[in-house]
C-alpha cells in the first residue's frame, strides 16, 4: 500500500469518525469493550475484523495491560442444550477479501483478571497479533451502554 493511500485512508476515517487500524490489509472497526459490571473481574471486547488483502489471515493472539490474562473466546452449546465459553484454539481466519464479525453471544476478545475497572468513555490500549500482518495496536474505547444489533446482516463477499 501506497503512503498516499494510508494517508487518504486514515482522512477518510477521521471524517467519518469511524475507529479503524490499518496493517498490511488488516482493518478493525467498530471496536468497542465491557464489562458486565463495575466490579466485574472480566470484560470483553467486540468489533469486524477485515481483511483487504489478497491472502488469508488469521488472529492468533491479543494482549493488554488492562488484563493478567487475554484470550480468544467464542459460545459453543453442549450436549445438554447449555451455552458454554470457551477459549479458540488456533485463532481465528480473517479470509482475504472477507470479514469476521467479533459479536456478543459469538466470537469475541475475553479479558481475565482485569487491572482496573473497565471505565465507561475511557479507552483500552490492545495489541492484536496477526499470522500475515503481524501486531496491529488498537485503541478502543468502553461502551457499556452499547446494545447488539437485532438485524440480520449479509456479510456475503459481493464479485
């Protein structure tokens, strides 16, 4: 990617007031974290992770300082109907061209042992590191009050 380009891009960003990281292809947005509560001793972070590259991609690993402990998490049901969490072995494919949606009840970054309490307006300094794109910093802001979206989305690549 041409400087000019990341230049006119990151432009674009501010304009729309949309968070976004840039890394070899690799674009977060919509990030945002929280935590249940206060007091609460996990958080978790969401966003779309997009891949504008030509090869697949893949998150392997996230760390932050607001956090002993950063994993990949997603919700899985087991045998008895129970929704469960659990950690992702392997990271998780960002495919080139595509997108992968990191949403409450699904896929999603876990803080363990949190540092401090998640503040609502502050921002979480993280780093997500990527097979291809390597380490890409992210400041993402907390939002307690932000609500999932019901609608369903077509998140289909369009030739």
């Amino acid at each position: 990617m041409k400087v000019s380009q990341i230049v006119a891009a990151g432009i674009a960003v501010l304009a729309l007031g949309t968070s976004v990281a840039l890394a070899d292809g690799i674009e977060i947005k919509d990030a945002y974290v929280r935590s249940s509560t206060p007091t609460s001793k996990t958080g978790a972070a969401f966003m779309t992770l997009m891949n504008n590259g030509d090869t697949d991609d893949r998150l392997v690993a996230v760390s932050s300082a607001v956090a002993n402990r950063v994993e990949l998490h997603t919700h899985r049901q087991s045998a008895d109907g129970v929704m469960q969490m659990m950690e992702i072995e392997g990271g998780i494919v960002v495919p080139a061209g595509g997108m992968h949606l990191l949403k409450r009840g699904g896929d999603h970054v876990m803080f363990m042992g949190l540092t401090a309490p998640l503040v609502q307006g502050e921002d979480v300094e993280v780093i997500m590191t990527f097979e291809q794109a390597g380490d890409v910093e992210v400041t993402i802001p907390v939002d307690h009050d932000r609500k999932p979206e019901h609608r369903a989305l077509d998140h289909s690549k369009q030739d």
